[in-house]
C-alpha cells in the first residue's frame, strides 16, 4: 500500500472513530450568579449563565435583585427552557445550542406547562439555587426598556 493512501485511511478512521461533541444543554447547565454585589446591603445584580462543563455558552443580565427577592422561573419543553423573571421579562434558552434569547415583556401572561422549578436566592450561602417551589411569579411590574 502507498504512502498517500496509508495516510488517507489513518485520517479515516480517526474522522469515524470522534465521537460528536456533545452541545445540548439540561438544566444544570442553567445557572443564576450575583454580580455588582453591594458592599453591605443585600442588593445585586443577576446574571443567567448557560454553561456546559467550564465553558460558558451564553450570559444576559436580568431583572436586579433590590434585597427583597427576585425568583425567575424556568420551565421546559421539548427543544427549550423558557425562563420569566420576577418582572415579567420572558427567555428562551435553546437546548442544542445554549443560546439565550430574549422575549417579550408579558406581565401576567399565562405561564407555560412543565415547570421545573425556580431559582430563589438563598442568604445563607449567597447564591441562587433551583428548588422546585410554588410562588409569585410576576412581582414587579417593570418592563425593560
């Protein structure tokens, strides 16, 4: 066998033997962090990251927190999460890519099947964890401009 055609067939079966990478997302891969924290209030800014293992897929700022809470609710089809935050700001979060996109403002609007949960700020640990919990979903009536 010539040498061109040993190297076309070692490029071959490296090329089938890759297995794709894995893009799609789940729900672990959504996450909530403080951000612009204030030195010693309870007061933050809040930031949806989609993450899959170390790398950071997407990230958009929501709705600040001004100390008395601000859940945001995810739920889930097929192809989607969709998220509405505590003022009313609706977003999509595509499972096979990770990309985030924003919604429509939709104070009060009928709210999707297969919730999943809500991500609620927990003082003791100052983070947002996901719990699975009932609640005012639409608290603060301020669209974004």
């Amino acid at each position: 066998m010539d040498m061109k055609k040993l190297i076309f067939l070692f490029v071959l079966v490296q090329l089938l033997s890759c297995s794709p990478v894995e893009k799609n997302i789940d729900i672990s891969s959504l996450n909530i962090k403080v951000v612009n924290q204030h030195s010693f209030l309870i007061d933050h800014d809040r930031m949806l990251i989609v993450q899959k293992e170390n790398d950071i897929i997407d990230k958009i700022k929501l709705y600040s927190d001004a100390g008395s809470g601000c859940e945001t609710y995810v739920f889930e089809n097929d192809s989607a999460f969709t998220l509405i935050d505590c003022n009313g700001q609706w977003f999509s979060v595509d499972k096979a890519s990770g990309q985030i996109k924003v919604l429509d403002w939709a104070w009060q609007k009928q709210i999707p099947e297969n919730k999943k949960g809500a991500f609620f700020f927990d003082k003791s640990v100052n983070e947002y964890k996901l719990i699975d919990t009932v609640g005012i979903i639409y608290k603060y009536k301020d669209p974004v401009e």
